[in-house]
C-alpha cells in the first residue's frame, strides 16, 4: 500500500519535470494505474478486516477525488482547447 500511495504523486511530479505533453500523460496514466492498486489494496485490507469500514469508505472517497482530478488533467492536457464548463452555465 505504501509503495502504491508514494508512486501516484511521484509519477505527477516526474511527469511535469518531462520535456514533453506526451511523457507527461503517460506518467499521469500511470500515477491513475497507483491510484486503482491503492484502492484494491483497501478493498482488501477491508475483507481481511486489517481496515475498518468507516477507515475504507472514507480513504475510497479520497481516491475517487484525486481520480477525478487526474482525469480532469489528463483531458486538459490532451484537450487544451477544449472549454471548461464554469460554475453554473
């Protein structure tokens, strides 16, 4: 879990330092793919009863956040003209 959890903002910033878009997103793919083994370790860890529940939902809440967020990168970065919606339109 600890390897998973360090690689995801590693791969972020290693990507940025990257000279190109390209090397940025694969980094970012595989910060996402940390980010999906980090959640079925947790998931695990819940069976195996080594998490609480309340522990698992609230950490599964904080992943699904910072997947969204890579998303939301990654679509930027690949769509950089693409609008973004502002609040309420």
């Amino acid at each position: 879990m600890q390897r998973a959890a360090v690689s995801i903002p590693s791969n972020i910033a290693e990507g940025h330092a990257r000279e190109s878009t390209k090397e940025y997103l694969q980094h970012l793919s595989i910060a996402q793919a940390s980010l999906a083994e980090l959640e079925t370790q947790i998931e695990i860890g819940k069976q195996l009863k080594y998490i609480s529940e309340d522990n698992s939902s609230r950490l599964i809440e904080e992943i699904s956040s910072l997947g969204r967020q890579l998303f939301a990168l990654r679509n930027a970065l690949t769509n950089p003209r693409a609008k973004v919606a502002s609040p309420g339109s």
